[in-house]
C-alpha cells in the first residue's frame, strides 16, 4: 500500500532525467532506512546487495541499482509537502480508529530552532503515537503561547 501511494507522489524532474522512478527510489530509500541506513552511500549500498530480491519484489526496470548522487538528487528534489502527504494517507488507510486504542504523546524542543538574532524561541513540536498499531500519527508544532496539554 505505501509503494503505491509512494508511485502517486508528483516527479518534478524532467521526462529525459527519469531512469529511476521516484517512488520507486523512495521505497527501496524507505526500506535502506529501516534497515539502518543512515547515508546515501548506504542507502545505494542496501540497494545493490539487494538488487535481485527488490526488483522481484517491487517489479523494477532498472539494469543496475542507482548511484548514491542520483539517489541524493532525488530525495533532494521531492516536495516534502507531497512527501508528507503521501506518509498522512498510509496512516489514515492503515490505521484503525483512534477510539479505544492508547495514544501516546510526547513533546521535544528541536535543538538549535531558536534564533537569538531574531528573537525567535525554539521549536516545540509534539509526537503522537499509536501503540495499538505501532503508527506514528503526526507530528504537530506547539504554538509558542502553549504547551502540549492544548495541543
């Protein structure tokens, strides 16, 4: 279900610069990260050890795994608001309703946010998690007249 909604997301990229398809990239980058890349050199790494079992799996085109910079060059040019709207939709379709199960909430200050120049303060930003389903539902900012209890 995420690939095909990861394959819904629009390429930017011109028509002669699509060898790989971005959902496709994204999903096997998904699947690298899970496995604990931390890098586009281990992102391309995870890719071109797997490459028999991923093109099965996912019905690839590709003659040979992408070089790490395409990768980067990739990632780098998704819109992370299409990104993050495609990640809302897979929560939506795969969770169950919220009624009844625990959510568990816990809010973090993004280190380095703030701006003393500006006389900006940090980020707040709240998680909320689904223990029932193992889903993270959102991260929401927390309004700096707040706190998370509102939120």
């Amino acid at each position: 279900m995420l690939f095909e909604l990861l394959k819904e997301i629009k390429d930017e990229r011109r028509e002669q610069g699509k060898k790989y398809l971005l959902g496709e990239v994204l999903m096997c980058s998904i699947l690298a990260i899970i496995s604990g890349a931390i890098s586009y050199r281990k992102i391309h790494t995870f890719i071109k050890k797997r490459f028999d079992e991923l093109s099965v799996e996912l019905n690839l085109n590709w003659d040979k795994a992408p070089s790490y910079t395409t990768i980067r060059s990739i990632i780098q040019g998704i819109k992370t608001e299409r990104l993050e709207t495609c990640f809302r939709k897979y929560v939506e379709k795969t969770s169950t309703t919220i009624e009844g199960s625990v959510i568990s909430c816990d809010g973090k200050t993004l280190r380095g946010s703030y701006n003393n120049m500006r006389d900006q303060t940090a980020i707040h930003v709240l998680n909320i998690y689904n223990t029932e389903n193992k889903m993270m539902l959102g991260p929401e900012k927390v309004s700096e007249k707040t706190n998370e209890i509102p939120v």
